[in-house]
C-alpha cells in the first residue's frame, strides 16, 4: 500500500452527465503478461501495461530474480525472457507482494517448481491476512516446502523442489490457483492435467495459445488443461486491453443516476469477466457492447450504458467466477434498487482483500440499508434510490480497493456525508479513478 496516504471526503451528490471515457489498462492481464514473459524465450513485448502499485510490485519481484526489464515509453516494456526454470534469488532474500494476490499465487506457482529458490515472501498488512492455504497446499503437491509448517498466510519462506513433478488437479471458482498450477506445472516432469467443471478466467490460458507444443485446451461439459512440461514458451506480444472490472463501476453509476449515459471503449470483454454486464442486462439495465473484435486472444469492445430502471437482483452460484471483482458494486445496486436482491455462492468474498459481504453491510447500514447474511448468500432489502444527505459514512482502513470504490460510488448518488479512509489503495488496481469521477462531475476532497 502507498505510504502516501489520503481519506477521501465526499458531500454532495453528483449531478447528470453524459460523457464517453477509457479506463485503467486490465490489471491481470498486465501482472500475467510480465510474468509469463520472464519465463518465455527471447524478447517478449507488452503494450498498454497498467501503472497501479500491484504491477509496480511484480516488475519490482521480478527484476530481484534477474529479469532485465526496459521502459520504452509511460506504458510499453520489454521483457528480456530467461526462459523456464532460471529465476534466480540469493538465498533469504525478500520477495514483497505489496497488496496483490495475483501477483503472490501466480508468481509462488513459478517460484514452487524453480530449482535453487530459498526465499521469504509476504505482502502489506492486507495481504498477509489473507489465508493462503489453498495455494500452499497445491505447491506442496509439486514438492515445493513452506516454512513454518501449518502456517497459512504470509509472510513465510518457500524453498522450491529440485524434483518437480506433475499433478492433477479439479479446479474450483480461483482462476488464481488454476494459473498457478498451470504456472508450476510448466517447468515440471511429465504432464499436469487440470479439470475444471466451471470455467473461471481465462487469460494465462489466452496468453500461451501460442505454445501448442506446452500447453493443449478441450472444451467440453467439463473443460481440461494439459500442460506439458520442460516445454519452451514463445515470447509475447500484446497490447493490454481496458479492464472490465474498472469498468463496472463507472457503468453501475451511470445506470443509477438520473439521465445520463456513458461509453466506455476499449475494454477487455473476455466472456470470463462479464458476469456483471450480463447479470445487469437480465434486471433491465441499458448495456450494449459494440465495435467488437479479437486480439491476441481476447475479445474488445466499446460498452455504451444508459441510465435505467433497474430489477431486484438474483445472482446464481454459476455466476461468481466471472463477477468475483463486482459484487462489491452489485451489493451497492441492490440496495439503491427497490426490492429484495439475493446473491448465491459468494462464500469465497470473505477472503478478499477484506471480508467483502459483511464490510459492504456495514457500509449500506450506514445509509438505512438492511441486508442478512448467511455462510454462502446475503439478502438486499433495496430501499430504492435513498437520500442521505443528513446520514454519515465512515469506512475504515480495510486496504481493499473495491470496498473504497463502492462507498464512493454510494456517497456521491445518496449525497451522504462521507469519509473513506486511505483511499489510496484504489491506486492498486484503478489509478484514474478519481481523475475519471472529476470528469464526470464528481465533487470530493482529499485529506491527508
């Protein structure tokens, strides 16, 4: 997290707009494409890279493991690839993940299967709560050994296997963990099969289309991954496209407040990270996806959005993979919506950057919102659009992103008095976010 830390004061409303923006470059599309290119061959090539602190940390990572790494210009770098199995770490030294939990699974998953890795690893205060057991446990499966034993969170010391060997492996929602698996699997003997019955995000998977020789995808009722490994990797050459996430944000205000519309272009609309724009357009919300085409792989587009009267919203199990990063925003339109919403399947939000279901009921009760919780659904009793102008919000320090991004969003469509502290966390993942609300007419102070 950024020592330069700053509360956000909001106290007004914000008013009609009609404006066309682009967003932040897509943050896991720009951590991948670094780390999969240190491990590729030759000189890999990625445009269009996101400046947030999370890859900020993962260029840092990989240049203490001998990465030469070049700036061409603000967002365009080349990646002197050194090929699978040769990062290299003097013994103890420190690896420091910042706040990103891609950045810590993906790379622990190259790190497991590198010969010669006897590193300590950990993040900020945030990351370092969160339970990193899953993904210790996968590693283990691989041979790779963490210190203390039966410790699940950071900081720790991994020390990687001389003798990796491949596993199989049925993948749940984590497309974090899948990446990592396919990650440790390419620089192991024999071949590492993943199954995986719903399809999470795919864009590790995307990158390597071209490394038949290393990698091969069925789709089908249940989808496999092969990954076949001491394979080289061909270098990469991609331009990041804008980030489907950030987007949602700017896309729920603009369907909640009065009269206004927006386009969006240029973002990534991988039909893996769309979940919200789909489960919005059901509950009637005005979204059209257009100039759409292909690029290394990934699917691009222009999203238009108009203010709308929105449904309840009743949000499936099937749904989460793909709108994990939204429901944050999802809780806020629920409440602001009248009627009760309903979201299924979202047991896996308490281990975000914050317990993200019951730090966004606190923040909704803040404003009258009522909502119940159980381990895996939480109800909404939306209240429709609330004026707040004599309620406060406070939120705390909680070092997630999503959770200051929402509140905003919730402040400046009730007008509540509000108080959001070490915003900077936003930084993350969304450098421009504030920079995008000023130009839609957001008012605010920053205090620091």
């Amino acid at each position: 997290m950024s020592s330069n830390s700053f509360s956000l004061i909001i106290k007004r409303k914000i008013s009609t707009y009609k404006k066309i923006i682009e967003v932040d470059p897509d943050k896991s599309i720009s951590i991948r494409s670094f780390l999969i290119a240190s491990i590729s061959q030759n000189i890999s090539k990625v445009k269009n890279v996101l400046l947030s602190e999370d890859v900020q940390s993962t260029i840092k990572c990989l240049k203490k493991l001998g990465v030469e790494i070049k700036k061409q210009n603000q967002k365009n770098y080349l990646i002197f690839g050194k090929g699978l199995g040769s990062l290299v770490a003097k013994k103890n030294s420190k690896l420091d993940f910042g706040n990103s939990g891609t950045l810590a699974r993906l790379l622990v998953g190259i790190l497991a299967t590198t010969p010669g890795i006897d590193v300590k690893i950990g993040g900020d205060k945030s990351l370092n709560k969160r339970s990193m057991k899953k993904l210790i446990d996968l590693m283990s499966k691989f041979g790779a050994i963490f210190y203390p034993k039966n410790k699940f969170n950071f900081p720790l010391k991994l020390i990687s296997t001389e003798m990796p060997i491949g596993i199989d492996y049925f993948a749940g929602v984590s497309a974090q963990l899948k990446s990592a698996v396919i990650l440790a699997a390419l620089n192991s003997f024999g071949n590492t099969k993943i199954i995986e019955k719903q399809k999470s995000r795919d864009h590790t998977e995307n990158m390597m289309i071209k490394n038949n020789q290393a990698i091969k995808i069925k789709n089908g009722k249940k989808r496999t991954i092969n990954i076949i490994g001491k394979k080289y990797l061909n270098p990469i050459d991609i331009k990041v496209p804008g980030d489907a996430s950030s987007s949602a944000f700017f896309a729920s205000l603009t369907l909640l407040n009065k009269d206004s519309s927006l386009k969006i272009k240029n973002v990534g609309l991988n039909p893996t990270r769309i979940g919200f724009y789909k489960l919005m357009k059901k509950q009637k919300a005005k979204i059209k996806f257009q100039n759409l085409r292909k690029e290394n792989n990934e699917l691009i587009g222009d999203i238009l959005i108009k203010s709308s009267k929105i449904k309840p919203i009743i949000s499936p199990r099937s749904i989460y993979p793909s709108t994990a990063d939204e429901f944050p925003i999802l809780f806020v339109i629920a409440g602001l919506t009248k009627g009760t919403s309903i979201f299924r399947g979202i047991s896996d939000l308490a281990n975000k950057e914050s317990n993200r279901v019951l730090e966004m009921q606190k923040v909704l009760r803040q404003v009258g919102i009522k909502s119940l919780a159980k381990k895996d659904e939480l109800k909404i009793f939306g209240k429709g659009m609330v004026d707040a102008r004599d309620k406060k919000i406070v939120v705390p320090n909680l070092g997630d992103h999503r959770i200051c991004m929402s509140s905003f969003i919730l402040a400046i469509l009730t007008g509540a008095k509000t108080n959001i502290k070490n915003f900077e966390t936003v930084y993350t993942s969304s450098p421009s976010f504030l920079k995008i609300m000023k130009l839609l007419g957001a008012k605010f102070e920053i205090q620091k």
